[in-house]
C-alpha cells in the first residue's frame, strides 16, 4: 500500500504518546513535531500539513483532553477525525444523470491511467447494477489507445465506439453519444487523450468535448506516484473543465501517498474512486474514514469484507456450510478457498485491513510468493481423487508417493496438509458463530476495535444463516 512509510511513522509517534501517562501540552507539540515531518516526507502538499497540524493542535491541547485519563486515546482519536476530514470526510457516489445515459468524462496527463479505469469502472457497474455502458474511444493521439480500449471491452463483454485516428475527437464523441440514444445505453464513458504535460491544445479539446457532451461526471485520474506533482495538475484541470472529481491510481504501488492526502484539501474537489492493482477488479470506492484507519494503522475490516462479498456466491456458501456441518471439507474445498482469498488481493494487504494487525511484529516482513499457492495446488492435484475427498487417507506411503509427483519434500507436503487442518479448523469455529482463538486481541479495546468485531460478528452472522439454509435444504430433500 501506498502509505507504509507514512503509517510507520505516525505509529511510532502514536505509540510514544500510548507509554506516557498523563499527557502534556510540551507531549503533544512533540508528537505533532514529527507528524509534520512524517507528512512533509510522504509529500503531502505544505499547507495542508500546517492546517493539519494546527487543527489537531488546538483541539489536542484543551483540558477536557489533556486532563482525563484516557488523553492518549482521545488524541489518537482527533488525528484520526481530522485526517479523516482532510481526505474529504465521506465517500462521495458518481453522480448519476435522472434521465439514461449518465454521461462520463475522463481527463488526466499520458500514462495516468485513464483508460485502465474507465473499463475497471464500466465493468464494476455492469456487474453490480446490471447496467449497459458504452465506451467511447476519443483518444486519437496515442498510439494503441484505441486497440487498448477495444482489448478491455472486449474482455468485459461491454461494447467500444470508435472512428479511427483520422477523425477529431470531438466528432467521434458526437457520434458515440447519438449512437447511445439509440441503443439506450445507461451509461456513456468518454476516454479522452492526454499529454506529457498540461497544453493549450489539449485543454481546448476538452473544453469542446465538455461544450458538446455536457457531461454528468468529469473525472481527473492522477497518478499517485508522482506525488506533489498530482496536486499541481489537479489545480490546473479544475481551472479549465471544473473537475468534478478525482480518482488516484497506483495506490498499490511504492509511493508516498502524499497526493492523495492534498488533492482534496487543494483542489476541494472529492476523490471518489481508488485503483490498487493492475486487474480489472482492483478499483475501490475511496472512503476517506477507512483511508485514515489505514494509515493510522487500524485496519479497515469494512473494505475486507466487501472485498469477500464481492466474490461471494450464496450457493457455495450454502454447500461449504454444509460439508462444515457434516464434517467433510477437503481438500478440493481447501483450494477453491484459496483461490478465492487470492483473488481478493495480496495476503499481506489483507492482513493489514484487520484492526490490530499492524502491530503484529514482523507483519511488515511478511510476503506471501504466488509460487507458494502454486505449489500447495501441484501437492493437492497430485493426490487421488478419493484422497482429497478424504484427507484421513494420507499415510506416510502416500505422502512420500504425493511429494514425489508434485516436485516437493515431504516435509512440505506435511506443512501443508497442516495448513489444511488448521484452516478447517478455524473455518469450523466461524460457521458455529465463534471468534478463533487470538482474534480478538488483534481488535483492540478502542473504537476501531468494538467496529471490527460487530463486522466479524456481522460476516459470522451471514455464515450461520448460510449454514441453517444448508440444513433446510438437506431436510426437505430428505422428505
């Protein structure tokens, strides 16, 4: 994630002020000493960090904070608030026309990820309202841009308008949008070019393009890699279109962060949408809340399980509930379920979304290598069929013969049918409602703490009722 560096700072800030006892006024001007520079360094725009710093400031030192107990907390819980306020406050939706096709804009430099987004985001709303986009391939310059735009719809089953790169843009745009009326498309994505740097030229197409489509939504797409570099371009966009909101890509990557941390505050336009990955399914709805828990090292368990909802499949969960109940997960279970936690994301930012988890130490250290996953399903497709139905099978014969057809030791083999145990285990304890050993410590007794158990209460809730629908189903067939 982005912030790892900025994170890490403003824990160990936080964590000085937690061993103190009563907290001081000369306490806090420490800590907001080196949440300056732990802000300065991610770089996050300078006079957003001075309005920061000065509102935690006034509201830290007043004495119904300093003087109770609990003054510590109560700081933490300002920065918190306040950062929060800096990313925007709450998430703020597309805006969606009354009337079909709600019209998208997209604007941004060359290489910030335009394109990417734009099927990222059609492909989220056609899977999640059932809606029927059209993307409109206005970007005549670059060079593949419009073989881009064609490989992604057709990978998403969602339809391209294109003229070629002898027409302007904005008749591609006029014909693209007549061509919507007509087939009543409900939304209208208009992929327009950029540049290497910010020019007349380009800014007047967009402003013809703007003129013409009267769009709903003009979205900016910054690259959150270039740090300070965003905020500058994001000034310059809002000028000349009147930027109606902004989505930071990259935040997966290497960087600072500082971008996303001033767009808002600079440009006091909203930043609605996040991308946090290559794939076409790594896009999230930006919620400024779940933002500054990350970064404070919090956690967001809410962004988790929406991630695991997202590829939740009501049947499945019926029938996995089921083979808990009845005791026989196995092992074809135990890969498909992989399969599924792989494909939310990368384990280690998983793991990081759980309240608690950052102060684990070594976690910073820990990586999960895709050839891991591959190995554990060589070991698993190796075995009989009847084997992983039935992993009470695996004596150290089979073992041996398991390791030797999938390329492993046999102390690997072991570790994983382990894993499996171990997995089934906690599996089981969920379905009947329970928190496995150790979670709940990694909560914490604050806030942030009670939020991510009543949402594994909540998930554990869905797995009970899925395991009681399961059962109905299996009596009536009986009957």
């Amino acid at each position: 994630m982005a912030f790892e560096s900025l994170t890490e700072r403003l824990q160990g800030a936080m964590k000085k002020l937690r061993r103190k006892g009563k907290i001081t006024e000369a306490d806090v001007k420490e800590m907001m000493r080196e949440i300056r520079l732990a802000l300065l360094e991610a770089d996050v725009n300078f006079k957003v960090v001075k309005d920061f710093t000065k509102r935690v400031s006034d509201r830290a030192v007043g004495e119904e904070v300093l003087e109770t107990l609990t003054s510590a907390q109560q700081i933490v819980k300002i920065v918190d608030e306040e950062l929060t306020a800096t990313l925007g406050g709450e998430a703020v939706p597309l805006n969606k026309s009354p009337k079909i096709p709600t019209i998208v804009m997209m604007s941004g430099l060359q290489g910030a990820g335009k394109t990417t987004f734009v099927g990222k985001l059609a492909g989220q709303l056609k899977k999640n309202e059932n809606a029927r986009p059209l993307l409109i391939a206005g970007d005549v310059y670059r060079p593949a841009a419009i073989e881009q735009l064609k490989v992604i719809g057709e990978q998403l089953d969602i339809p391209v308008f294109e003229m070629g790169t002898e027409v302007s843009p904005v008749e591609i745009v006029r014909q693209g949008l007549e061509l919507a009326a007509q087939q009543k498309n409900d939304y209208v994505f208009i992929d327009t070019a950029g540049r290497l740097h910010i020019d007349d030229v380009l800014m007047n197409e967009l402003k013809e393009i703007k003129a013409l489509a009267d769009p709903d939504e003009i979205l900016l797409v910054v690259d959150a890699m270039t740090g300070q570099d965003a905020v500058n371009v994001a000034e310059s966009f809002n000028e000349q279109l009147d930027i109606t909101g902004v989505v930071v890509t990259k935040l997966d990557g290497d960087t600072r962060g500082g971008a996303a941390l001033s767009i808002r505050a600079v440009t006091g336009k909203p930043i609605k949408f996040a991308g946090t990955g290559e794939k076409l399914t790594d896009l999230e709805v930006f919620h400024p809340d779940r933002m500054s828990s990350r970064i404070l090292g919090m956690g967001d368990l809410l962004t988790l399980i929406e991630k695991a909802q997202a590829d939740f499949d009501e049947q499945k969960a019926e029938e996995l509930a089921m083979k808990m109940k009845e005791n026989s997960f196995d092992f074809n279970d135990f890969i498909e379920q992989l399969d599924q936690v792989m494909g939310m994301g990368p384990i280690e930012d998983l793991l990081k979304m759980i309240p608690g988890m950052s102060e684990v130490p070594g976690l910073d250290q820990f990586k999960v290598d895709p050839k891991d996953v591959a190995r554990k399903r060589a070991i698993v497709m190796s075995m009989t069929p009847a084997e992983r139905e039935n992993p009470d099978l695996l004596n150290p014969s089979r073992r041996r013969r398991i390791a030797a057809g999938s390329g492993n030791s046999v102390v690997e083999v072991n570790r994983m049918i382990k894993q499996f145990n171990e997995s089934k285990k906690m599996m089981q304890q969920m379905t009947n409602g329970n928190m496995p050993a150790g979670m709940d410590q990694m909560f914490g007794s604050g806030i942030k703490g009670k939020m991510g158990k009543m949402a594994f209460n909540s998930m554990a809730r869905k797995q009970q009722n899925a395991k009681k629908k399961a059962l109905k189903k299996a009596k009536k067939k009986k009957k």
